[in-house]
C-alpha cells in the first residue's frame, strides 16, 4: 500500500492546480470560482523514488451560508484521518483568513507530519508574503508555486523523507474493474457509492449538480477490487449554461473511456427519460459493457407485477442495449445493491472473454449453413475464415470477397449467431468485414 498525503486548506488556494501539477494530470478541475472541488480525488506521486498517493479535497469552511460546507468538512475531516500526512496551502495572493485560523486549530491535535505551504509567490522576490502566516505558530513555511512550480522540489523532498515506507502487499493477480457509475443529474450516483463503500466519501444532496468532477474510489469487495468512477450527471445540451458544468459533462464523458463497465443509473420515481435514453446511448458508442439501474425504487408504489412493468418499459425504450442486463434498487435503503456486482462481474467476464480461431470459424461456418448470404451482383458472397483481434468488447474481423455487399440484416443475424454459440449475451460485439487483401470496411 502506498503512503497517503492529504491536501488541505480553504477554498482557492490552488489546491487543484497543485494537485495536477504533482500527479502530472489535469483529473481535477480548475476554475477562478471557489468551492469547485467538492469531493476527495485521488492521484499517484513519484518523487525521489518514492510513490505515495494524493488526496485533494474541497475547500474548507467554517461558518459557511453554502449548505454543502458542513459535508465538505466531514469529507476534510475524513480524509485527514485516512491519511499520513498533510499538506496545508495557504494563499500568499489573499493573505491570512479567519478558515486558515480555524483550519490550524483543528490540525495541532493530530499526531502526523503537517506540512504548511504558502501558494502564488512565483520567485523569491515574493518571498516576503511568508512573514504574516508565522503568526499561525508553524515553524517552517514552503514557498510555492502551484502554477509555475518554484519552490515545489523542497517541499515534495522533504514530504517524502517524512513518510512512513510501508512494504507492498501481493494479493494475487486479479484484474482491477473500472466501474463508471453515469447518469443524469440526481439520480444517486454518489449514494450508491456511498452505500457500496460504507462511508460517506462523496458529497451527497438533493441539489442537482452536486458532483463536478469525476472521482475514483477504490475498494474490494469478496477480495475483487473495484475502482468506481463518481460522474456529474449529464444533461442535455441545451440546459448546459455554465462554463464549470460543461467541463464537469466532458469529464463524465470521458470517464466512459477509461471504465470497463458502465452502470447506467435511471431514477425509477420519475421514469424513463429521453436524457436516460441518450446517456445509455454514450456508453454503447464508446464500447462499454453496461449495467442498467434504475434507482429510488423505495419511492415508486408497486405491486406484484411493477417491476415486471418496469423493466419491459425500460428494454423497449433501450432495445439497443437488449445485451445489457437491468435491476431495480435502491441506493438508500440498500435494496438489491450487493447483487450489483455480481452483474458486474458477469458482463465484466463477457467483456474480456477471448474467443478461439478454431471454435470461432465453426460458428460462422454453421450460420452460412444456416442461412446462406444474399447474392451480390449475381454472385454469391465468401467468407473465407473469422478472428477475433481484441477484446474490451469482444471484436472479430471476417475475411468476405464483397465486405461493402455484406447486408446489415446479415451483419445483425452473424453477431447474434455468435452470442448463442458463445454465451456472450452480456457484452457489446463488433463484428467488422475486410477483403482478404486486407482493405478495411467501416461496418461495425
């Protein structure tokens, strides 16, 4: 396990700049309002051949008319606990602040290395912005860059002289699942990872918009680890205003490309919605095995035959996603949320499963069999043999003397052919065509 170093202080300071500017990322956001970070994010550090992991966290506040501030401060609060060490930013720009004040108080009672930086002095002409943050009582002050780097070596040098060296543990070889959990605005992501993880990591209100950022949470469950990927929820175009939630969509996005598999959560209370309809319909453009929720289950008046209600409306709205399997939950009550990952599991093991050359061309040989393909031009169609090139999801190119002649109505029959003779009923396929000269066709 890598040491953790927390980063606190209050709300634009620079947290966030500096934040990226250690892990060599862009994963938080940075913007000139305040209180942009919300939740605790996470990123790997290597300096001096030392690997830690990074936490940064909200802004903090004492006394705040914003209703999110108390949970902000539970989260700091939490993440302080959680951690190894700190890292304290301070705004020599602003100066001192009553938060900075509070901020120090609550820190002296913890028994790790504390580490004060002073942020925006941008050589050591500014250095003399240090003086007014000794009357905090701190003994050394870092001055620092977050923007530009200067002073940023001193600091990570002597933070990592102060961490704990903690031996590495080998679980096994199990492959880490990228869960994405997408979805409009309010409809319970967050607290379904709050449920999952048992702890309030992320910042949960009836406030549509609460989550800006996308933020990784890492855990295990039955000795698997899973990391689960927070999204702001995505709204549709025409009601995205604000330059911070466009950044907050395009991460939600973007978010899709890096998960394995998306769990596309439905406020059941309100319905299906259009907007739920194009979210599902991001994650099968870029590949995703999916999962589909449909949440608050706890609010919708049933019967014996609701679910059943549900789910039939739900397939008929999503049919191109008839491979993905759907449950009801609730992410408050707890109803159905462990049988989640065993779905998970199974469209994660559809997703990643390699099909042999073999086993694969008696497939297509028994489907033209079958159903021979249409002529083309007065001439019949060849498929000469099949592969399988990757997987994530399962792709297969066929060899075919006319691929741009290969009817979409053929295509369909072919890819559901494989799904029957495989099992593969829980993951998106791609099935693509080429003359044996190796020219490539767009069909997918």
């Amino acid at each position: 396990m890598k040491p953790v170093v927390v980063l606190v202080g209050r709300p634009n300071v620079g947290k966030s700049t500096l934040f990226n500017r250690l892990t060599r990322s862009r994963d938080a956001l940075v913007d000139n309002l305040p209180g942009v970070t919300r939740d605790r994010h996470h990123g790997d550090v290597r300096w001096d051949e030392t690997e830690f992991t990074l936490v940064d966290t909200g802004g903090f506040l004492t006394g705040d008319s914003d209703v999110l501030a108390p949970q902000i401060r539970h989260q700091v609060n939490q993440a302080i606990s959680d951690a190894d060490a700190v890292m304290v930013l301070l705004d020599a720009k602003q100066g001192l602040s009553p938060h900075d004040h509070d901020l120090i108080a609550m820190l002296r009672p913890i028994d790790k290395p504390v580490f004060f930086a002073a942020n925006k002095i941008d050589g050591p002409e500014r250095e003399d912005a240090l003086f007014e943050f000794y009357t905090l009582g701190v003994d050394t002050l870092y001055p620092l860059s977050a923007e530009h780097g200067y002073g940023v070596s001193d600091l990570l040098t002597a933070l990592v002289a102060a961490l704990p060296r903690k031996k590495r543990s080998d679980r096994g070889g199990q492959k880490i699942i990228r869960v994405a959990v997408v979805g409009r605005p309010n409809v319970g992501k967050s607290s379904l990872i709050n449920r999952i993880a048992g702890s309030e990591r992320l910042l949960v209100s009836d406030v549509p918009g609460t989550t800006r950022d996308a933020i990784d949470t890492t855990f295990r469950v039955n000795g698997r680890p899973f990391v689960f990927i927070d999204t702001a929820g995505i709204r549709r175009k025409g009601k995205v205003s604000a330059k911070i939630e466009k950044f907050s969509v395009v991460k939600a996005l973007r978010s899709l490309e890096r998960c394995d598999v998306a769990l596309v959560m439905m406020d059941a209370s309100e319905g299906i919605t259009d907007q739920d309809v194009t979210v599902a319909g991001y994650a099968v453009e870029r590949g995703r095995g999916c999962v589909l929720l449909l949440n608050k289950w706890d609010l919708v008046e049933k019967d014996s035959r609701t679910a059943e209600k549900f789910l039939k409306h739900l397939r008929d709205e999503v049919r191109f996603l008839s491979f993905a399997p759907a449950m009801t939950i609730s992410a408050m009550t707890g109803q159905r949320v462990s049988k989640v990952f065993k779905l998970i599991e199974e469209v994660y093991e559809h997703y990643t499963r390699r099909i042999a050359t073999g086993p694969l061309n008696r497939i297509f040989s028994r489907a033209l069999e079958r159903n021979e393909p249409s002529l083309h031009r007065g001439r019949r169609l060849k498929f000469y043999y099949a592969s399988q090139v990757s997987t994530r999801p399962p792709t297969f190119v066929c060899f075919v003397n006319y691929p741009d002649a290969v009817h979409f109505s053929y295509h369909r029959y072919l890819v559901n052919q494989i799904r029957r003779e495989t099992g593969l009923d829980k993951t998106p396929l791609r099935l693509m065509f080429r003359q044996r000269t190796g020219r490539r066709t767009g069909k997918k």
